[in-house]
C-alpha cells in the first residue's frame, strides 16, 4: 500500500517492491496511509466476529473448529478466520501482532474522521481497547476472544 506522486513512486518501485512483495499505489501523498487504515478496520471487526462466531458456536453445542473449517470453506474465509481463529481454539496469544499495537492502529482509523459511520468497527474496538485495559496489551490480539466470552458469558473451549 503506497501513495505518492507517479515520478516519486516510480523512483522507488524497485525498493517497495522488494519490501512489501506486491505494490499497489492507491493515490497520490498519503493514501498509502489511508488504505493502512482502511485495511485495519477491516481486521478488526474481523478479528472479533470470528471470536464471536466461535464462542457461539461452542455454546450452542456445535464444535467450533469444525465451524471454523465449514466457514473456511464459504464466504466468511478470511485470512484472519484462518490463522487468528486457530489461535483463538489452540489459546494461543503469544505475540504475533500485539493489542498495544491494534489500539494505536484502532487510534489511526478514528483519526480519519469517520465517527458514526464506522459502526462495526467502533464496536469491535471497544472489546480490543477493553483488553489492553484490563492489562493484555502485550498478549496477541486473537486473545480478544477472551472479551468476547466473558461478555456472551460462555467459553470456547470448557
């Protein structure tokens, strides 16, 4: 993701290539930013509607990684149902991207000055900023499903 007048970006395709794999220039000087940003809202509403989907499931009866498979195979797959859903069941929350960074990035999306209409996102926010909180600003933000039980007031795994 990258912004920038064409002369500029030209002059440096072949370090951003090699940086990032795939280029994709999305405008002029500061879009790059604004597609980050973009991308980070997506994750995070993500990010807590797979912990929601399996907490659910599991206290429906159904067992959540076999949900989590049958959703791999339809619309809901994500790379974050892939890998951050697999964390969730394995309880896995060693540091991979840390909820003290998503809560500085949850900060870059609000600065764009959304407000209401980011709805999802603002919900989904909350459960993230109210991990860091209550202290797990250094655990993965897969550990989000933590909030996500204690607020259905069920569990993923008994």
């Amino acid at each position: 993701m990258a912004g920038g007048e064409p002369e500029d970006i030209a002059d440096a395709a072949v370090v951003l290539e090699a940086l990032a794999g795939r280029l994709v220039v999305c405008g002029g000087p500061g879009t790059g930013q604004v597609a980050k940003a973009c991308n980070q809202l997506v994750v995070t509403a993500n990010l807590v509607a797979v912990a929601e989907a399996l907490v659910l499931a599991a206290s429906l009866g159904a067992d959540p990684a076999q949900v989590r498979e049958a959703l791999l195979g339809g619309y809901a797959a994500s790379r974050v149902l892939e890998l951050h859903g697999g964390r969730m069941l394995r309880r896995d929350f060693s540091l991979g991207g840390s909820v003290r960074n998503h809560v500085k990035d949850i900060g870059i999306v609000r600065s764009l000055g959304a407000g209401d209409a980011t709805e999802v996102f603002e919900a989904a926010a909350r459960a993230l900023e109210q991990l860091a909180d209550q202290g797990g600003g250094d655990l993965d933000h897969s550990a989000v499903v933590q909030i996500v039980e204690a607020r259905l007031g069920r569990r993923l795994r008994p």
